[in-house]
C-alpha cells in the first residue's frame, strides 16, 4: 500500500481533518529512546480507508489530531496499545477512548507468538521486514528504506482487528477485552526519574565489599552526567557489568584501564577521563554499606503472607487461562495481582476499588476471587 509522507502543518491539519471523518484509524509511532538520553516521539503512522500517512512528529504539531483520539465514534487500532499511548502522553496531555488493540486481543484468544510480524505472517503469510526496528528515528533526513519500513506497521492492522474481534464475539470474550482496551486508555507515563540509589539494584552490585560499592556509586553517578552532555542513554556510554569489573579493581582500572573487558579504543578516548577521576573518588570516599532496615516479627510475617496469597493467585490466574484457553497476562497482569494480594478485598464492592481491575473482570472472576481470598485470609 502506498504512502504519504507528512512533514508540514497545512498537510497535516488537513489530514487530522479528514480523519475525523472516519470510523476507524490504525497508529504506531517511533521514538528515539535507544538513542537519547531523553526519548523523543519522532514519527506516526497513520492508516485508514483509502488513507496511509507517515508523519514527522518532530517537523509539524499534531495537536489537532488529539480530539479524533478523544473521540468515542472513531476507533483507534494499534498493536500493543500501551507503549503507544505512554509516548503520546509523555509528549502532550492527551485523551484516548475506544480502542482497539490487537496484541491484547490475540492474548485473550491464547495466540503465544502474537508479536505483529508473527500475526502477519500467521494470518496473512506475509514477511515484514525487521530491519528498522531499533532504528534511530530521532536522525534526520530520514531514508526511504526506513519510511517503507514504518509505513507498513499499521497497514495490516484492521484486517487483524476485524479478525480477532470476530473470534471474540464467537468466544464470549469480546466485552472482556473491551474492558481491558477501556484500561488501557487509562494509562500513564512513569516520570523520568534519576534514582541514586540505582546502583544497588544492578546484578551482583550488593555482592561487592563496601569499598567496591563505594566505587560503583561513584562510576554510576559520573555515567548519568556522561548520558546528560552526550545525550544518550546511560547504557550506550558503558555497561553495567564494566561499572562492576572496574568496581572489584578499581587500583587496576586506574593503573591500566585498557585491560578490563568492555574498554574500547573509543571508550578510553571519549570516558577515560571521567573515568578515572570516578574511581579516584571511590577509592578516597568512605566505604558504603547498604543501610540495615529492622523489620519486626509481624511485618516480616505479614510480607511472607501476601507473598504467598500472590503466588496463590498466579495459579489460580494461570488454571482460569488453561480453562479459557487465553494466556494468563490475559486474564490480570501482576500488577492488579499484587493489589488484590495486598488490598484483600472483601466483597466484590472493594474488588471494584482495585486499580486496572475493571467492571468486565470483576463480572466475570469477582466471585471466585472473593472466594480465593477468604480461603487465604490475613488477619489484620
């Protein structure tokens, strides 16, 4: 299917306009995050009948689209719906009502390989090239080969929306994953936050001696103002498992920096400085010791408790999913599990309190999990 590529505001307001006007459009989008230390939303596609546009979303506003996407007489397709609308909203304050999204929806039909390029070739025995997918879409002037590539994301989508919704309604579960789109909608971008305290969480970090944490807290904060005046993510500028060989020996990696995996010509030549000079005031500063929290008897006991109810819960998320023949993420993701683990609700009113449940979930599994969670009660 051919294209148009849209990089003016008069082209796209027309385009938003005409939109507006139909029933449905297909969206993806492309950005920047393996890239920049600051993901940008880069590019949308934009599919419908008789319409197929790639739009540069750093060359015109797409403001005038946002309305389309509020509205409930036009729906919106996209596959894994999610990743998409957080770009959308990390980069403007926007609304979404009425999608579909058919990762989602091949999940709730138990369809394991439901990647779009497996769908495709699944449904349609078609290829997709893959070439582009870790492209940076934030560089300029883009290519024709990557401007095909994108274009080609949201053709295929209505097709798989119509065929998938049509083995929902035969199924029963149609209004169930209408529910889940509904959540869907409701999502929102984490704020980007620089955690100091991250280094502990890296693999292996707390198996370091105090002098060694010292050094890694020291190579992680210098990486995060590396990342800043480069603009690039944190790990495009060194590995973690570098911060951690050069954290077990740190004298050795300011002797000889060279000789540890990982440090490469460009390597020594862009970071060396910084470098060194981090493992120089890791090996003056203090040893740093991970702070010791005194957990009583009782929180330790309550903890063990929810833990199980959760691990309960998988089994009982996972036994439904073998009876609905959908996979488990289908039924609830861990996150919801962990509320219901911990909120303990009583009566399907509480079950209705618990964030990115929804009506549909608690109509259909509200009952058996008031029952599961009185069979794991936790006094209070």
């Amino acid at each position: 299917m051919s294209y148009t590529f849209i990089d003016t505001q008069k082209e796209f307001d027309e385009l938003a306009a005409r939109l507006a006007k139909h029933k449905y459009i297909a969206i993806d989008t492309e950005s920047n995050s393996l890239y920049a230390y600051k993901e940008k939303f880069c590019l949308m596609q934009l599919t419908s009948d008789h319409i197929n546009a790639v739009v540069d979303t750093l060359a015109v506003d797409i403001k005038s689209i946002l309305p389309v996407f509020a509205d409930p007489a036009v729906e919106k397709i996209f596959h894994s719906a999610d990743s998409d609308i957080r770009v959308f909203k990390a980069a403007m304050g926007c609304t979404f009502v009425n999608i579909f999204d058919v990762m989602v929806a091949a999940k709730y039909l138990g369809i394991i390989k439901c990647g779009l390029d497996n769908m495709v070739k699944e449904f349609f025995g078609l290829s997709m090239n893959k070439k582009f997918q870790k492209a940076d879409w934030g560089h300029r002037p883009l290519t024709k080969e990557m401007l095909d590539y994108a274009s080609s994301d949201t053709v295929h989508l209505k097709k798989l929306r119509d065929l998938l919704a049509a083995d929902l309604e035969k199924k029963g579960r149609l209004q169930d994953a209408m529910g889940q789109f509904a959540q869907i909608c409701k999502i929102e971008p984490s704020p980007m936050r620089f955690d100091e305290s991250g280094f502990l969480t890296l693999k292996s970090a707390r198996q370091l001696n105090g002098r060694g944490l010292a050094v890694l807290r020291e190579l992680y904060l210098a990486r995060e103002v590396a990342a800043i005046k480069r603009n690039a993510p944190p790990f495009k500028i060194i590995s973690e498992d570098l911060m951690l060989r050069l954290s077990v020996a740190p004298r050795e990696g300011l002797h000889n920096l060279s000789i540890f995996k990982g440090v490469s010509g460009y390597v020594l030549a862009n970071h060396g400085a910084w470098i060194r000079e981090a493992l120089q005031r890791g090996l003056k500063s203090p040893e740093y010791h991970v702070p010791r929290r005194e957990i009583s008897r009782e929180k330790r006991a309550y903890f063990e408790v929810v833990k199980n109810r959760f691990k309960n819960l998988k089994m009982w998320r996972k036994e439904i999913a073998v009876r609905r023949n959908m996979l488990p993420e289908a039924i609830m993701g861990n996150d919801v599990l962990e509320r219901i683990a911990l909120s303990q609700p009583k009566t399907l009113e509480d079950l209705h309190e618990v964030r990115g449940l929804g009506a549909e979930k608690v109509s259909l599994y509200g009952l058996e999990l008031i029952e599961f969670v009185k069979k794991h009660h936790l006094p209070k």
